[in-house]
C-alpha cells in the first residue's frame, strides 16, 4: 500500500517571491508622496490630498506587482505593499502635524 518514494521525487513548494524590491520601492514614493502633501498643504485641506497620496501608492503598487508578471502571491505582495504605504503615509503625517502644533 505505501511506495517508496525517494526524496528528490518529491515536489517541495517553493516559497512566493517577494520582490522586496518593488516593495521598497513602492514604500518610498509613498514617503515622497506624504512628504510633499504634509510640506505643501496645511489646514483642513491636508487630509483631501493624503486621501489622493494613498490612492496614487496603492495605483502605484499594483502597477509594481504587475509588472513582475508572476501569479504566486500576487495579493500577499499587494497587500503588504499597501499597508506599508498606509502606515508610512500615516506616520509622516501624524509627524508633520505634531510639528505644526
């Protein structure tokens, strides 16, 4: 009932990819992006245009993802990718406003 199966027949998954790459790179024109609305914009209006700097990194990582053209952990990567943004835009903007008060 039971075969032998020696180990180099077995398929070993391999990890997902992580492109760290694009990830870092998505990462830093997300810091750019909350850099310039926190620098540029004050008042009530800031928080419009940190709306529009999440909205261009998300745009931006999948358009980084995507161009890998690699399927496995496509939304894992996706969605590391944007969180990060989130938080980054987040921290720099919690940042500029302690700063401004």
């Amino acid at each position: 009932m039971c075969e032998d199966v020696l180990m180099s027949e077995l398929e070993i998954p391999s990890k997902h990819p992580w492109h760290f790459g694009r990830m870092v790179t998505a990462w830093a024109i997300a810091a750019v992006f909350g850099v310039l609305v926190t620098v540029l914009v004050s008042g009530e209006d800031r928080f419009r245009w940190l709306v529009l700097a999440v909205g261009l990194s998300v745009l931006v990582t999948f358009a980084l993802q995507l161009s890998t053209a690699q399927r496995e952990g496509f939304i894992t990567r996706t969605s590391f990718s944007v969180a990060g943004a989130v938080v980054i835009i987040a921290v720099i903007d919690i940042v500029g406003t302690l700063l401004e008060g």
